[in-house]
C-alpha cells in the first residue's frame, strides 16, 4: 500500500516523488504480502496483533526494546484491563527513586513503559555488538514496512557457496548486505498460542508483523473512519459550493 | 483634517462608532467585497487564497504542536512520538501540519506558474511579484527549519548538508556555519535555535503576505487575457462572484489534503525519518522533501561546491529580475505563440530537476540534471529577453467584456466549451 500510495502522491506531483532512496547495498525487494490494515478500509486483526504480542514477548523482547509504548497501550489490541495488569504486574521495571535516593525497581502498572532489555543502547551494543534497533516505529522506519520486516523474519538461510560471510553476522535475502547481525529469531514453534493458532516460522512472523504494524500506528483505525467523514463532509460542501457558484454567477456574462 | 472622524456608511450603531473612529469596516468592504476584480478569472486565479488558508491552518496547528514539542536534542524525536501517540488528536495535528509542508509547496508553485504563465509580474505588478519571491524564499527557509525539528535520521542530515553549504564561501564560509550551528556540528544550539526560528518566520510571512495584497490591491488583479481593466462592464465585485469561485477550488483543496492526512500520512515522508538522529551513522542517500528536489538537483549537478550554491541560490533570485528580464509588453501567454510553448519546456526541465534530484548523482542523471538546469537559466537569461523582440503577439482584445461577449454570444459554441488556456 505504501507504494501504491507513493506512486498517487508520484503522479500528483508531477513525477518528482519517485524520491525514494536508492539502497548502497543490492538486495530483493521484499514480496508483497496481504495485510488486513492496508486499504481505505483495512483494521487491524486484533486476534493476530494479541498473537503477535505474545512472540514479542517471548522472542523478540529478549534484545529488542518498544520504548514508545506503554502496558496501557495494549488495549488496543484488544487486551482486557486485568489482562493488562497482569502483564505489567509480570515485569520489573524502574521506578524513579526511593527514599534514600537510590534507583528503585517495582512490579510494572499499566501506566510503564515496555520494559527494556537493556538500561541504553550503549549496554545493548556492549552485550550483542551492535544494539539492537527499538521496534516502536520499525514498520514506519523501513522501506517496504510490513513487507520487509516480514521478509526479514523469513529470509534466513545458509549463505551461498561463494558468499563470505563476516565473523558474527547472519545471512539474509532481504537485508541490504545480506550479512545480519541478528541471528534468527523464529524458527517455528516457538510460542504455543492458547488458540491453537499454527506457530510456523511465517505464521510467527504473520502475527508479530501485525503487532508491530499496531504498535507504529496505533490511531489507525480512528484515523480512517475520521477521514471518511472529512472526505465526505468535503465532497458535499464542494458540491454546495459549486452549485451556490453557479447561482452566483448566473447573472454575469463571463 | 485633525480632530474629524471618518465618514461612515454603515448603519449598525455600534460598527459605525468603530468604523468613524477606525475605518476598518470600510477597509475590509472596499477591499474585500466591492473591490472590483476582473470577470474573465479561470481556476489558476484560485491558488492565492488557498496559500493564505494553508498559511493560517500550519499556524494553528504549528502553535498547537509546540505545546507538546521538546526543541531539545535528547527529547525531541520522544516528544514527536508522544505527540502521535499520546496527546488527544496529536496524530491529526502532527499529519496536517506534516502534509500541509507538501501541500503549501504545491499550491505555491502553482500559483506561480500562473504568475509566469498570464504574465502578472509586468509593469505595473513588478513590486507585488518581488514580494512573492520573498515569500517564496522565506516559506523555503521555514520550511526546511521545520524539517529539522522532528529530529530524525534525515531531519539531522538534511540539517548538516544545507548547513555545511554555507562553508562554500571562501574566506568566511567555515565562520558563517560556525554562527549557524552555534557549535561544531549540528547539535542541540541547532535544534533550539531552528525551533525559535521556525515558530518565528510564519509571522514574518503573515507580514509580507499581508504586503503582497496590499500591493495587489494597488494595482489590482492580473487576468487571463493580461489587458487592463478598462471599464466597470471588465470586473465584478469580489464577494460574492469570488468568495464563491474560490469557495470551490478551497474545498477540492482540503479534499486533496485530508486524503494525504487520514488515508495516507506517510506517502511523502522518507522512512529514514522514523529513526533517531544518529550523527554517527550516515543514510545511504541524503534526500531532501520532494519541494526541495529542483533545486537540490542544480546543486548536485555542478562539480564546483562554490558554484553549485551560487546557481542554486540564483535559481531562485534570478525570479527577482523577472520583470525586466522579460522585454515582451504582452502579458498573457495566449497571445504569446512561441512564449506559450518554451514555458512548457520549463515546467519539464523543473519536473526533471526534480526527477534528478531524487537520484543519487550518478549515470544519467548527472547529464540529464545539467541540460534541465543550462535550460533553466537559458529560459530566463537568453530566451525571455531575446523573446520580447523576436516574437510577433497576436493581436489583443479590445477589452475583457469584449472578449467575453464574443466568447459567449458568438457563433462558435465549441468556444464557449473549451477550457480557459485553449480559449486564445
């Protein structure tokens, strides 16, 4: 959608948006996947963001922060108020200070934020060599956003024969360079849904992609239908105004 | 004189104490709803007033957004996501005001080009087209100031590469980034100093906007036929023929917009900028907004970093000279036959430029980049001059109403049905 929506915004100015930044290193372009968010209409399916969540935090949340969210938040997944005190209730996070003066940690509440894996970057980059990027806006932060990270998830392999891979990197398909830092993080089976959903490795990624869609863009939903209405307040009005025009005009040889 | 009040027409006791004291009533009724405007506008005449309700609205919502900002290095790009994420309609405010940029940008070049098209820069509109090319230049500076502030990955490195141009200057060029930057580098002096100027020069552009109408209503509108208005049959009162027309254009306008807002809000923004300013980690391609590009394009197209920021700059003030670059007394281009087309070539060398600019300078389109940029000062330095003398017009018509009457009465009905450029 995102490229559908760039080659309108192209045509719209007059050829010059095909701004898009040229990769330095080649790689393919990651395959289009169906997402039920994309379209004038598309919402989020809540039961594959809740699904989603749950490989966030089991798998992906071990390296990977999401400052931007709070517990809160998740009630836009659907998530229920007890469901989310309990989540929050299951992590410590910092707590400002006691009264000594000294860093305090309590069970999380609603109102934290994600608690992260590391204290700062600099710790993350200390542990793993290279600090791992925060996920809040990833699918805003990439070119080809869902599709990519999808193509990520799924894009691990055995490199080619004749490929030199760097001491500590991964290969890739889809990443520029194809030599990753991240080792694969879902090879199947991972987590077990409570709904029995499938747990393949594109099934995993299906649903933490769908997640992490969410977390970048949580207003989504009420952002469409609020356009709806503009859209269609406006269409009416410039109707009304034209008509009023010709009115106005009726008189006037022009 | 001193001593007297203003003679009042209106009827209202209490407008008429104001309007005898401070004549504003009157003002505003000479200059917005008798005020006698040409009857031959076409919808290119309707861009001026959409740049004002674009003005106003970034205003609004800018002054809102900087209740919630942060112009600090550490907390800025945490401020924006509190904005989308947190603030009631944060997201709503931070959009428009995200795509209104691009939507200001279009609607202003438009309104140039219908500027440059009908003539409305020739005597006696000379001073009220300069103005518009400060405003144009001023819009450029806010614009870019404001790219900044979100503090991503191409807010800090747009930032750094239209900074370090400044250095091209011998002798002073390393000083004047020094002073710009307020340090060494883009850092947080940058951040703080581009926010207090970013909230700054929209007002200075609500000054000079407010001077461009005023000289406007000096002179007073241009037309579609680029003659004079000759008698009152020429003009009708603005309100309500032009209140209405322009009503149309404004609604088609914030229908565009809003599409751009709710449905896709991040079709003209580069992914590079929902990450964190990282000064240690270079984007692949440092691009700028797409209303940048043209520009952006001449200056990667000259191998001389000196001469590339002078033919970047001069591409905007060589729109200063206009007036008297171009020697042809006709204004409109329908009765310019050959202006009617090299200004074609025009708009396709900037759309290339644009083009161009996208790309990183390398293959074709460092060639392709030069051709469109030698056209663009061949267009303004050679040919519009030369133009004026070698061109032979068509005649003119004797007066708007004239041309309107034969347009409308005439027997060739198709006439009546073309749309306005192809109505020569």
């Amino acid at each position: 959608m995102r490229a559908v929506a760039s080659y309108v915004a192209a045509a719209l100015l007059l050829g010059s948006m095909a701004a898009v930044p040229g990769q330095a290193q080649e790689a393919p372009t990651p395959p289009h996947q169906e997402w039920s968010w994309q379209g004038l209409f598309g919402t989020y399916n809540l039961a594959d963001a809740q699904r989603g969540f749950q490989v966030y935090k089991d798998v992906c949340s071990t390296c990977h922060s999401m400052n931007d969210l709070h517990y809160r938040d998740l009630a836009g997944i659907g998530l229920s108020e007890d469901q989310i005190k309990a989540i929050a209730a299951s992590v410590t996070v910092p707590q400002g200070l006691d009264d000594q003066g000294n860093p305090k940690d309590g069970p999380g509440q609603p109102a934290s934020m994600f608690r992260a894996p590391f204290a700062n970057p600099e710790a993350a980059k200390a542990a793993l060599k290279v600090a791992p990027p925060d996920l809040s806006n990833i699918i805003n932060a990439r070119e080809g956003g869902p599709d990519y990270v999808y193509a990520i998830l799924n894009g691990f392999s055995n490199p080619p024969p004749d490929f030199k891979l760097a001491e500590g990197s991964n290969y890739n398909e889809y990443f520029p360079g194809h030599q990753i830092a991240m080792p694969q993080p879902l090879h199947g089976g991972d987590v077990t849904f409570a709904d029995g959903a499938p747990n393949s490795i594109s099934a995993e990624a299906h649903d933490v992609v769908t997640f992490l869609a969410w977390a970048a863009d949580p207003n989504m939903v009420q952002r469409k239908q609020i356009g709806w209405r503009v859209v269609l307040f406006l269409v009416v009005m410039a109707g009304l105004t034209y008509a009023v025009k010709r009115k106005v005009w009726s008189d006037v040889e022009h | 004189m001193a001593g007297q009040l203003h003679d009042s027409d209106f009827k209202n006791p209490v407008v008429q104490w104001i309007d005898t004291r401070l004549p504003i009533f009157t003002m505003m009724q000479k200059e917005y709803m008798v005020f006698p405007t040409p009857k031959n506008f076409n919808y290119f005449w309707n861009f001026g007033a959409m740049a004002v309700v674009t003005l106003v609205i970034m205003i609004v919502t800018g002054i809102l957004l900087a209740m919630n900002y942060q112009p600090n290095t550490e907390l800025a790009f945490d401020s924006v996501q509190h904005i989308m994420r947190d603030v009631n309609y944060g997201w709503m405010l931070r959009y428009i005001h995200q795509n209104g940029a691009s939507m200001f940008f279009i609607v202003t070049y438009i309104h140039i080009f219908r500027g440059l098209y009908y003539g409305s820069y020739k005597k006696p509109r000379e001073l009220l087209w300069m103005i518009g090319v400060l405003i144009l230049l001023l819009m450029m500076a806010t614009a870019f100031m404001g790219y900044v502030l979100p503090w991503g990955q191409m807010s800090y490195w747009g930032a750094t590469v239209i900074t370090n141009l400044f250095s091209a200057f011998p002798v002073v060029g390393h000083g004047i980034v020094t002073w710009l930057w307020g340090g060494f580098s883009v850092a947080n002096p940058t951040l703080n100093r581009f926010f207090a100027l970013h909230y700054l020069l929209p007002f200075v552009l609500v000054a000079v906007v407010g001077l461009h109408v005023a000289a406007l209503h000096v002179t007073g509108s241009n037309n579609p036929l680029g003659i004079d208005v000759k008698s009152p049959q020429d003009t009708v009162p603005f309100h309500p023929y032009y209140t209405a027309k322009d009503s149309i254009g404004l609604c088609v306008f914030l229908l565009v917009w809003a599409i751009f807002v709710f449905f896709y809000p991040h079709a003209l923004s580069d992914p590079n900028n929902s990450i964190p300013a990282n000064p240690l980690q270079t984007p692949d391609d440092i691009v700028p907004e797409w209303y940048f590009l043209p520009f952006y394009a001449i200056l990667r197209s000259i191998p001389n970093k000196l001469a590339g920021v002078c033919l970047m700059f001069g591409s905007i003030l060589v729109l200063f000279v206009l007036p008297w670059l171009d020697t042809s007394p006709v204004r409109s281009a329908r009765f310019r036959p050959i202006y009617r087309k090299v200004i074609f070539v025009l708009v396709l060398a900037v759309v290339g430029l644009g083009i161009c600019g996208a790309h990183k300078p390398e293959g074709i389109w460092v060639p392709l980049s030069r051709i469109c940029a030698v056209y663009y000062y061949l267009h303004f330095l050679v040919i519009l001059p030369l133009l004026g003398k070698l061109e032979r017009p068509l005649p003119l018509p004797e007066s708007i109403s004239k041309a309107v009457l034969r347009r409308g009465g005439g027997p060739l009905p198709q006439a009546a049905t073309a749309k306005p450029m192809e109505k020569a």
